[in-house]
C-alpha cells in the first residue's frame, strides 16, 4: 500500500473506463462491481477559491423553532395576549388551578405596559377562613408553557411577573409536575396593599429540587382578593452566554458553523395577511412591552421574546453574518400598492439604522439601551419572501432598492426574482432561489447552475431541500439528493455565493413543515440526515475548490467535489466528498496530481461516511445517531482506492505536508510519486 501503485491503478482503471463508456451493455454488466476514478488537480492554478459566505443557516418562526424552542423563555403567552388587543382575550395555555366556587378569571385592559394591554384578572372568592375555605395548596393559574417545561434538578429559572391588588397578596410561585403533585421549586411573594397597589415588578429565582421535562408554573393563593397579573416569564439562567438562547439548540447551529443566518422567514415574514407580518419594531425594547402577534402563516402566536435584537445577537453569537429579511409591503393575502410603500422602506431604513448605526443614531441608540452600543455587522438585507410574481413586488421593490443603497450603499440586496435561468429585470447583487423537491430532481440539480450566467447578481440558495415522499421526517435518501446538490453548489460557487437548508428546526409537538433539519421537544434534540450532510461542508467556505473530475461507467450515480482548506492550527487538508446515489458499491481511485513531488506529501485519508441500513432510515429521540456520521477512520498512508458503498456520503479528508527534500532523501520509506 503507499502512493506509488496509485497512478498505475489509476492509468489502468481509466483505460478500463475509457473503453468501456460507450458500451451501455457492458456498463450495467460491471454493475455488481462498479468502479469510478476521481482526477484530482491539486495545482494552484487549476483551483478557485469558495465564497467564505457559501454555506450558512436559514432560520424561520416556523414549527415553534423560535418561541418554544431556541428561545428559552418557558412561559407561552406570557401577557395573555394571545387573541389580540380584545376582551376577553385569548389565555391559552393558561389554565385555572381550582373551580368557579373558589376563583373567577378573566382578562380585562388595564396593562401598565401600552402596546399590550390586556392583563389577567383574578377574583379568589375562598380563604384561609370563613365559610369558603380554598383548597390546599391554593387555587390560581398555571402555565404549562410549550408541552411542559424542561426543569431540572440544581438549574435555577429567573421567574419575572407584574402584580396588583387591592388587597394584601400572599402568592406561591412553583414549578410543578405537570398535574402539579410534585412541586420541584418553590416560593413565596407576600406584599402589603400598598406595596401591590399599583402595578409592581416582582422576581424570584428559584432553584429546581427535582427533574421533569413537562413541568408547569404555577401562582396560586389561599387568600381572598382581586389579584392582576401580567407579563408572567420563566427563564432558564443557563443559557448560551446568559443571550436567551436554549444551549443545545444553540450548540447544533454552531457545530454547522454557518457563515451566515438568515432570519425571521420566509412566510414568517410575509404573513397571510399584512396585518399579522413580523414588523420588527414590534419585536425591540423590553420584553415586557412587546405586544407578540399571531403567525397566520404558521397559525401560532409569538409574544417575540425572539425579536429583531436577539436575531442580530445570535448572529453574532453565532460568528454568523446577519441577513434580515424584511416586508416589503406584501403578504400572501393582500399588498400595499407602490405608491404608499414609503412607510415600510422607512421601517426597513430604520431597521437598518438600528443594526448598524452609532449609539448616537435614533434608532442606533435603542440598540445602545439594550446592551449592543456597537454596531451589529448588517451587511446583507433581502427584501420581501417568494413575493416576486407578486403584482406590486417589481416596483415596491425599486423603492426599497433605491432607498437602501442611497443611504447604505454597501448593503448588499438580495431580489425574490430568479435569476439563474436569465437577467433580472431590475438591479439586485443577489437573487433568492428556493427549490423543494422529490430526491432524483434535487440530485440532478447538482448541475443546476452549470450553465447560469457568471455575469450580474449572484445565486443565494436560501432554501433547499427534498419533500415529500422521499423524505419523510427526514430520510437518509432525501440527505443524500441534498448533499449531491451541495456539492454541485460548491462546484458552482463562484455564481452561487450563499445556501442554507430550510426549515432548520422543528418543535416535535408543532410539526408544520416537514422535514427540517433539527428536532426538538423540551429537552431533548437531534439532527436528520439532512443536519448531519450540513456537517460534511463546515470546511468548504473559504476553502479552496480543486478541480475534480469523475470518470465513472454510465450505470454509476456519483457525484464528487474535492477542496483544500485550512485547520485553526495551521494545516492544510485535501477533502474529497462524494456521494453514491445508487444501489451498487462503487470502487473509486484517486488520482492526485499537481502535487510537488519533492515537497508535498498527503498522508491519511480519514474516512468518514453517512448512510444506513435502509434508503429511507431516519433518527428519532431514540436513535439520534441511527444515520449519522462516526469519527472516520484512518485508512491507511496513501490509500487511494476506496469503495464507496450503496447510497452513502464519503469523505477523505488527507493531510498535506510539505516536507524538507533532506528528510526526503533521508526517509525513502515515505517517498510519494504522487
Ligand atoms: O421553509 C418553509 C417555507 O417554504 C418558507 O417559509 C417559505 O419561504 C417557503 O415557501
């Protein structure tokens, strides 16, 4: 085994092909052993360097991704807010711990906060005495948050709440079991009526005895009176760097190290109607003074603790470049003719503002008074979703376009028009692609942007992925179409600049898109074989593209890439992917050249693989890793041929050293012809 066999095999393994290519029959008898040989152009040269941008994250309000999943807080409508500025106003999943003989409910508006409201009231009509005696451990309300609440034994929740009374209040708050027997956390707030008599802030940590991953809170009393309540919250302490954000949601995206995120939708943004579209000025300030509103796309409501803030906050957290999408005055359902569009390009203006302005700027300094002085690194903004056969989309998108790059000129302006198949109509650096297709389509858009244009605005993928029947809730062949058109991006990156996967996370319990590519409930998460393919390109932008060519017999249903990139600790890799669509194990050779023979070296490869048993295997909460890639194993010092197996993703991943010609001459063992 070492390098000097491979160009020998390599030389009789393309005659072997040469020959037999144009021979059909004699293709589909070399089935059973199908063979393939990967050239590779290591030279300088013949390589082309990938956007750093290529591969980054698309997130969306879509299947509880934010409120009630990366978003910690644990409270779900925690102003009652939930059906609108209207009383009676909708307290679900508030419920009442008791009967009507002990307590009345309802909501009314006398918020101290202004743009929302409605707060809970709360008539106790039994006691600690007299003839209504409440029962024990009291009787309130509780809050099941989304699916139950993740609490566990030794983490502490910092629980907020508004209060008032007429009277003196002596409230429990505790973490529950779900059917509120086990109490796991618990305290009391007792205030005299003065201190409660108008509208006070009141909050308690509470540090959890116990582990249950449905927990409840509850606020409960044994004493009579007239108690309001209003924006009741629940947070973890524990969340990544204190942000808000759950830690091992937060932990899946950063293992993507996506370059970029894209945020808050796709239809999230649009909204069915305009009046229910994220509008983020409605999402920024105190949390307790934001209004929430219903997601009529996704048909739930938000009270948008994940606003426009946390966005950019995560982006940055995440090292990721921030791309906002915003209104652009239409939604699925009805639009704003062009000629009254100004107010949301000034909305969109004053977002920006508020990105990336100085802490003296209007808007810049609201950031400033929540914690972020310095500028957020907004760079990339798109304007609108999916809206360009829209019939207004054309000219309200020109305002926006033209406003925009007058007083930012560097912003970059991403257009829901595709333009891979011929030019935009109007100016734009990128244009939005969205494809969500059938397994075979989608692996043979691998060469989708073969033939685009290199001239004028760039592809940005922001949402792919294959649906339907072949994928399941997330199906090993549905990754493998995926990683295929992947690398076909990489292969075209120097028109294809960004790509993300869509949607990126699902609550299990609100399942409104299928597939997606992490799935959660309360406490527990794991990737689909679509999240595990998204590991396989952590490396590729700002790599390196070589030129890969595959020679294969016509049966075989292969598609490679191959780049160089760069460790944090300075070394330099060769990586090979590639992806075997077919039912046939394939043996593949690697053919290197460009290499120097006397100084550089590739030593390795480390193999690593994605497949399974079955075509349309899935993982579950029970088998998170049933199709996942292991470590990889080192194969060993210059092994060139690899089989491939049946419908499988391989990496190689080979070192490449430069060595000294005098430690050539002096270790003749570790001579490379390569
Ligand atoms: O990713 C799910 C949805 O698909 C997005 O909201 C929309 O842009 C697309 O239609």
């Amino acid at each position: 085994m070492g390098y000097n066999k491979v160009p020998c095999i390599a030389f009789f393994l393309w005659q072997f092909i040469s020959f037999s290519l144009p021979y059909h029959s004699f293709a589909i008898e070399v089935d059973a052993n199908a063979t393939a040989l990967l050239l590779l152009d290591a030279s300088k040269g013949s390589s082309r360097p990938i956007p750093d941008t290529l591969f980054g994250i698309f997130f969306e309000e879509i299947n509880h991704a934010g409120a009630g999943g990366l978003w910690a807080e644990l409270v779900s409508n925690r102003g009652f807010e939930a059906g609108g500025p209207n009383v009676p106003s909708n307290i679900d999943p508030w419920s009442i711990i008791g009967n009507e003989t002990f307590l009345i409910v309802a909501t009314d508006r006398s918020s101290l906060f202004d743009r929302n409201k409605i707060a809970l009231q709360m008539e106790v009509l039994c006691d600690t005495q007299g003839s209504n005696i409440c029962p024990s451990g009291g009787v309130g309300i509780y809050n099941p948050g989304f699916w139950g609440m993740n609490i566990e034994q030794g983490k502490s929740y910092k629980v907020v709440f508004y209060v008032r009374s007429t009277d003196a209040v002596n409230i429990s708050v505790s973490l529950t079991s779900s059917d509120g027997l086990q109490s796991l956390a618990s305290a009391n707030v007792i205030a005299s009526a003065s201190d409660v008599s108008n509208w006070t802030k009141k909050e308690l940590l509470l540090t959890a005895e116990g582990t249950n991953h449905t927990s409840r809170l509850q606020l409960t009393t044994a004493k009579k009176g007239v108690i309001w309540f209003d924006q009741v919250s629940a947070m973890p302490v524990d969340t990544y760097k204190r942000h808000g954000f759950r830690n091992e949601l937060f932990q899946m995206l950063a293992d993507i190290k996506p370059q970029f995120i894209r945020f808050p939708g796709g239809c999230f943004v649009e909204g069915e109607w305009l009046r229910n579209a994220f509008r983020w000025k409605e999402t920024i300030g105190p949390w307790e003074e934001r209004p929430g509103h219903f997601g009529d796309v996704w048909m739930y409501w938000t009270d948008d603790g994940l606003g426009y803030f946390e966005f950019l906050q995560l982006a940055e957290d995440l090292n990721a470049l921030p791309i906002w999408v915003f209104n652009n005055g239409i939604s699925h359902q009805d639009q704003v003719d062009t000629t009254s569009v100004l107010p949301f390009v000034q909305e969109a203006l004053d977002g920006i503002e508020f990105a990336r302005g100085n802490a003296s700027s209007k808007w810049g300094s609201v950031r400033a008074v929540m914690g972020h002085p310095k500028p957020f690194n907004l760079k990339y903004v798109a304007v609108g979703n999916e809206d360009c056969g829209k019939k207004n989309y054309r000219g309200n998108y020109l305002k926006f376009y033209d406003a925009i790059k007058r007083t930012y000129p560097d912003i970059q302006i991403i257009s829901n028009c595709d333009g891979s198949n011929g030019p935009l109509d109007h100016p734009a650096d990128f244009y939005d692609f969205h494809v969500y297709t059938s397994a075979n389509d989608l692996f043979s858009k691998a060469h989708k942007f073969d033939q685009t244009s290199r001239n004028g605005p760039k592809a940005f993928v922001s949402e792919y992925a294959v649906t339907g029947n072949d994928a399941g809730k997330g199906s090993l062949k549905a990754a493998l179409a995926e990683a295929a058109f992947l690398v076909g991006l990489e292969k075209n990156s120097d028109v294809v600049q960004m790509a993300s996967y869509a949607p990126l996370f699902v609550n299990t319990n609100d399942r409104r898109w299928n597939p997606d590519a992490i799935v959660f409930d309360s406490s527990q998460v794991y990737g689909t074989p679509s999240y595990w393919v998204q590991r396989f390109f952590v490396e590729s932008s700002g790599a390196t593209l070589l030129n890969a060519t595959l020679k294969t017999n016509s049966s075989a249903q292969l598609i490679a890439s191959a780049i160089t990139w760069q460790s944090g600790d300075g070394k330099t890799y060769i990586r090979i992917k590639v992806v075997n669509f077919g039912n046939s194990s394939v043996n593949l050779s690697i053919d290197v050249a460009g290499l120097d023979p006397n100084s550089e070296q590739l030593t390795g490869p480390t193999k690593t693989e994605l497949t399974s048993t079955n075509l349309m295997d899935e993982n579950s909460f029970t088998e998170q890793k049933k199709v996942a890639p292991g470590n990889g194993t080192t194969l060993p010092d210059g092994e060139m041929d690899v089989v491939l197996k049946p419908y499988s993703l391989t990496s190689l991943d080979f070192l490449k050293k430069t060595v000294s010609l005098r430690m050539w001459e002096a270790d003749a063992s570790s001579k490379s012809s390569i």
